[in-house]
C-alpha cells in the first residue's frame, strides 16, 4: 500500500506534537500524517518509567506555548506530563493525524522525484508513505538502546542490573542496597525517589554537578495568580520564567567566580555535616557549561540527611558478584546497580536516509539554523534546546521551518536544500551546547554547526524569535522549481 501527503512529521513526543501543530495551524492547506514509532504517544514521558521521574525544567516554558501549563507546580512528575500531552492533543484536534505503531526505516530522497519515499514498519509490516517535506520530531536520542559505558566486571554482579530508560515494572527495590552510577538529572531525581522504601542508596559519581534547590511553587507565582487576572498573570509567569535562565547564564558567564562562591555557600547550609562539600559539590566544569540539575523543594539535599541515602565521589575499579571495588580501595555492597549513566544520542529515530540512494554521513554535514541538514532537501530536525527547556527550542524551530515553507511557496518551488558556500570558510563547532559525556561520546553521529552565517550554533530563545519573526530565512537555502 502506498499514501501521498504533503507533509510527514515523524515523531509523537512534545517536538512532534508542536510542529504538527505549527503546520495546522499555519499551513492550513497541507495535508499532513504524524508517524509514531511507539504504541503510545508522548515520547519521553512514555519510554521514561524510574521512580520519582520528573521535568528537569518548569512546565511554564517546557510546555507548549499554544497549550499553556496551568497548575501551579512547575516541576511536574511523568505522569502528569504524559495527560498534559495527551489533553493537548485531543483539545488541538490531532488525534485522527496520528498513527501509532509506524516506525520510519528509511527515508530515501528522490531528485527525478522531488519527493521523500518513506518506508515504513507498520506494526511489523513494511508499507511505503510519500511525502514532500519531512519533519523530524524523534527527539536526539534512541529510543530502543540505551548508554552503556563500559563498567569493568559488571557481568559479574549477581544481583539486579537496571537501567533508567528501561526500567522492570516488577523491580521491588524496598529493603534492598542501591547503588545508582551517575551525577545527573536522572541520578539526582532517584536518589530521594528510592531512599524512601530502600535500605540504602548510595549515588556513585565520578565527578559532581552542579544542584539548584527551588521550590515546587514559588510565592511570586501564587502572588500573581492571587491578585491578577488569569490572562494577565499567565504572561507575567511566562516572561519570569523566559528571563530568570537566560539571566543565570549571563551571569554565569561574566561573572563566573561569584556565581561558583555562592553555589558553594549554599550547597554547604544545605547539606549534613556528615558530608563534605569537596570533593562531591565541587564540579571541575564552570556553571553554565553543563545543565544545572535542579532539586525542587531541595528533596535531594533533605534526604542525605537520612540514613538511607549517601553520596561518593571515587572512580570504580571493578563490579565483582556482591557489588562495587573503587578507586580509593573502599567497597559497596549492592543488591541493585541502576546505570543512570546517559542517553545514546541518536537522531532521525534511527531511520537509513539517504539522498537519490546514497546513504548520509550526517557527521559530515553542517546544520542551517541548527534544523535543515547541508545538501539534504526537503528535511528538517526539530530539536530543542539542550541547556534550557527542551519544548521552546522544538516550538520555534518548527515556525522557523514552515516560514520556509511558506518561502518556497511564494517562489513557486517544490525543493528547498541547505548549501554552504564554501568561500565562506565555515569551521567546525559542537552541534549541542552542553559538555555532557554522552554528547561527548556522539561526537560521530551528530552534524557539525558552524562559526558564520546561517551555519551558527544556536545560541538562544530571543535570538532565535528574532530570526523567525524579522530575519532573513533564505540565506544560504536554494530554492528550485
């Protein structure tokens, strides 16, 4: 069976959700399908079942702007995101655009064409959907398989070996020695989760991040609900929430020295005076290079004031049948290790693209705008913001996208492609703008930004607004009818 539409946004997680909503609501004429891989929708919130699981943003801003968050917890937990997805969808009307259990194998660009020839498994059955743009909302991540860094010795372990993205539904941890591998959001959300019912965990790091204790509500927020009208307080609280990131991290950049001093003073009121600040809240990164995890109503601190929570800072020599030999010589019995040790970076939802049958080396491609790939037609990547809420920067890539869109038309052309002009003298940088290990280790699989032009790294909400609305979105683009 074959189907023809004129747009396929792949992906039914909050990147896919906004882009299709995007084309709904600014291309009214288009017809178009959203493909999800899964049995459900909702991405992240679907695939992500560990305890405690949670925003590692506010909700204001990693919500969908056309659907705005209004409870007034800002860090909401998983399952209260995956109904805020879902009600979303249903109240935009795009249930009957999506179509579960569609996972993209390939998707091969035919010039003679000049269209996209998707192949799809449709429940295990192959089925081939044309299109003449792809969106691609699959988020930068696999879906199927996991960071596994090798950890000398783990085949040894005779106990439980679990892993954050796939987690036992039957896992009964009560009464059971935990050790969680890792120093991120993921590691710092489960230790207070577990603690609860577990004998002991302890949250094995080999170097620190940096954790910022807020409240679950803040006061000015209730304040602003109390005494104003809906419409009026919902922008305010928006616009607090825009400008407060931004602002850490401008401040962490000029003035990296009193931000770290007073990160250190108030990491050290926090913590029991069993612990030591140095060396587990000393990170060896500046802040602002990294996500800054956040603890809310500082939970994480509160239960290392517990005796069935622990943190160690130490390198791990070997994993034997009963649990962990570090560095330093000590030893942790474990009943159960979880590896919160990151995500295996990997975009398109794994899916073989090619152009006119040639399979793409995306590592070796440069990215227009941080969405369009060099040389590739008719294709974008909505991919959020890494350091900041991961829904603003999907939400305004895909406005950015369809503004080409609308370019095209205007042109009267049927493919659009990204090329660099290579008297430019474009050199290479990072794609993502965190240092993270996992981004690190993705070096291979990921395109490469620029230092000019429309090749630029992305480097912010504002700007990238400022672009959509009165920017020049032609630059560099080919258009060809």
């Amino acid at each position: 069976m074959e189907e023809h539409f004129d747009i396929v946004v792949v992906g039914a997680g909050l990147a896919g959700i906004s882009a299709a909503y995007r084309v709904q609501t600014m291309l009214p004429n288009r017809q178009f399908v959203i493909l999800e891989a899964r049995e459900r929708i909702g991405g992240t919130w679907d695939i992500f079942k560990y305890p405690g699981i949670r925003s590692d943003s506010d909700l204001t801003t990693y919500g969908f702007p056309f659907a705005p968050w209004s409870k007034e917890r800002q860090i909401a937990n998983g399952s209260e995101i995956a109904d805020y997805i879902q009600e979303t969808v249903k109240s935009c009307g795009l249930e009957n655009k999506i179509r579960l259990s569609h996972r993209v194998l390939t998707a091969d660009w035919c010039s003679r064409e000049k269209r996209w020839k998707l192949t799809v498994s449709e429940n295990g059955t192959e089925v081939v959907i044309y299109t003449e743009f792809v969106m691609w909302g699959s988020g930068y991540y696999d879906q199927w398989e996991g960071l596994n860094p090798i950890i000398p010795g783990i085949e040894r372990f005779e106990g439980i070996v679990a892993h954050p993205q796939f987690w036992p539904e039957d896992l009964d941890y009560s009464s059971k020695r935990v050790v969680v591998i890792g120093s991120g959001a993921t590691a710092i959300t489960l230790l207070p989760a577990m603690s609860k019912t577990a004998a002991h965990v302890t949250m094995l790091q080999r170097s620190p991040s940096y954790i910022l204790p807020i409240p679950m509500i803040a006061a000015e927020d209730r304040i602003l609900r109390a005494y104003l009208p809906k419409w009026i307080s919902s922008r305010l609280v928006r616009w607090k929430y825009l400008l407060l990131p931004r602002l850490t991290m401008e401040l962490c950049r000029y003035f990296p020295g009193i931000i770290r001093a007073g990160m250190r003073r108030l990491t050290k009121a926090l913590l029991p005076v069993h612990i030591p600040q140095d060396p587990h809240f000393e990170p060896k990164y500046k802040m602002g290079e990294q996500r800054i995890c956040l603890a809310p109503d500082g939970d994480f601190f509160k239960c290392l004031h517990t005796p069935n929570a622990s943190i160690l800072t130490d390198t791990i020599e070997t994993i034997t049948s009963t649990g962990l030999e570090l560095g330093s010589g000590n030893r942790i019995s474990a009943d159960i290790i979880v590896t919160a040790t990151g995500l295996k970076i990997q975009l398109f939802g794994g899916a073989h693209v090619k152009v006119d049958g040639q399979i793409v080396n995306i590592s070796e491609k440069y990215a227009w705008n941080g969405t369009m790939l060099q040389d590739i037609p008719n294709a974008a990547m909505m991919i959020g913001y890494t350091s900041t809420a991961w829904t603003l920067g999907a939400d305004i890539m895909a406005q950015l996208v369809i503004k080409v869109m609308v370019a095209m038309e205007k042109r009267g052309a049927k493919v659009v492609v990204p090329r660099l002009d290579l008297g430019m003298g474009v050199n290479p940088a990072p794609l993502l703008d965190i240092n993270a290990t996992y981004v690190k280790v993705a070096v291979g699989s990921v395109p490469m930004a620029g230092d000019r032009g429309p090749w630029r790294r992305r480097t912010g909400y504002y700007e990238d607004c400022w672009k959509v609305r009165f920017g020049d979105v032609t630059q560099e683009l080919v258009f060809e009818s």
